[in-house]
C-alpha cells in the first residue's frame, strides 16, 4: 500500500465551479499537511500548509484534514481557469527526514 | 531574491555519459533536496543535505551523487547515464526544521538519456 495515494484525473470543471481534490494516507503519525500546485513545465509551488486537524481557509482555498480517516482535502471555490495546474497534496511527522507526495491531479477549469 | 535556481533547463545525453545538474538557492536555506519527477510515479527524493558539508540518501539514490560544500550550492552528478534516470529533476530548499517544513522547488531540468 503506498503512503499516500492520490487521485490523477484530470479533472475537468466549468468556471466557477467548486472543486473537490483529495488524498489519503496510511500512516496515522502524519501530522504535516500540504497541498502544491504545479503549472506547466514549472516547479511545485506551496498553496497550503496546515498542522495537525481542521480547516485553513485561504482566499478561494480551503484545506481540510480529517485525521481519523486519513483523508486530506483540498477546496477551490469559484474556480478560474487560471487554476488549471496539477495539485500535489504531500504529508510528513515530525520524526521522518522526508516529505511524501501523492502522484498529483490535473485540473482544468475551461471558461 | 531568485528563490532556487536550477541549470541547465533542458538536457540530452547518450547513455554512459557523465553530467553535473546544479541548484543554487539564495534564501539561506540550510535543507536542500532532489526530487524526479515521473508519470504516475509523483515526486521521489534522490538525495538531501540538512547543512553544508552533511548529506544522505532518498527514496532512489542509486546511480546519483551529492555534495554540500556550501549553503547555497547543492549539485547532482549522474555517474553513467542510464535510459532508466530519465526523468524531469526537481531542487527544492527549506528553512531549518526538516522535512516538515515548506519546500521552495527550482523549474526544474528536463534529462532525456538515449
């Protein structure tokens, strides 16, 4: 079982939609949460970073973290298309000297 | 502030050669690490420094090398070229803390190994 798994799409949406992208993980001592969005031909680059359980809201970006099932979520509300990327959700604990990522899901918001 | 900044953006090499991919980063990060990148395979850690002169190996170290002589430079060597170690490669940095802590991540290098 991988550590994280990851949904690939893509997922294809209307401007102005509310989008749902999710990752689950194995591990329960994962207590670093963090959600990357990658556009075409360029690095990952941090969206949200949440610790432990509960909401963070950013702007249209919500991030959520259920801990007791493993189940992190990533919400765009009123989606543009110049969200289309693809979003990389990556998890970590405290003692572990890495940063595990999902495999990424494509997006596109088509106007 | 360039942020982590990676050469050469595209590379093609013939199986058995050498090369250096370089990252540079000018935040005082002391972590620094390298990612590939491959379809449906996510980003996978190669190798990673927590400071300079100190390294260790990621997920996938074989047929890769690093060092750390300073806190800004981090390079990678492919020691003999394979088909296999083709691949999009990824620098990233963060401030001290570990790997629980934000990752600033390069453009990245495409390598395409014949």
């Amino acid at each position: 079982q991988k550590e994280v798994e990851q949904d690939p799409g893509p997922l294809s949406v209307p401007e102005g939609a509310i989008v749902s992208l999710n990752c689950t993980y194995s591990n329960s001592a994962f207590q670093y949460f963090m959600w990357y969005r990658q556009y075409s031909r360029k690095g990952p680059e941090l969206l949200m970073y949440t610790y432990s359980s509960g909401n963070k809201e950013d702007g249209r970006f919500t991030a959520q973290v259920d801990k007791s099932s493993k189940y992190i979520s990533l919400f765009i509300r009123d989606s543009q298309p110049s969200d289309s990327a693809t979003y990389l959700c990556a998890i970590s604990s405290y003692n572990t000297d890495k940063l595990i990522f999902g495999t990424g899901t494509r997006l596109q918001v088509f106007p | 502030n360039a942020g982590v900044t990676q050469t050469p953006k595209f590379q093609v090499l013939k199986t058995g050669q050498s090369m250096t991919l370089q990252c540079a980063q000018d935040m005082n990060h002391e972590y620094m690490s390298w990612y590939r990148q491959d379809p449906g395979m996510g980003l996978r850690l190669i190798h990673y420094s927590v400071g300079a002169g100190i390294t260790d190996q990621g997920e996938v170290p074989n047929g890769y090398n690093v060092s750390r002589s300073t806190t800004e430079d981090f390079p990678l060597r492919l020691l003999s070229a394979a088909p296999s170690q083709t691949s999009v490669y990824f620098c990233a940095s963060s401030y001290s803390g570990g790997y629980n802590q934000p990752q600033h991540f390069g453009d990245g290098t495409r390598l395409s190994i014949l």
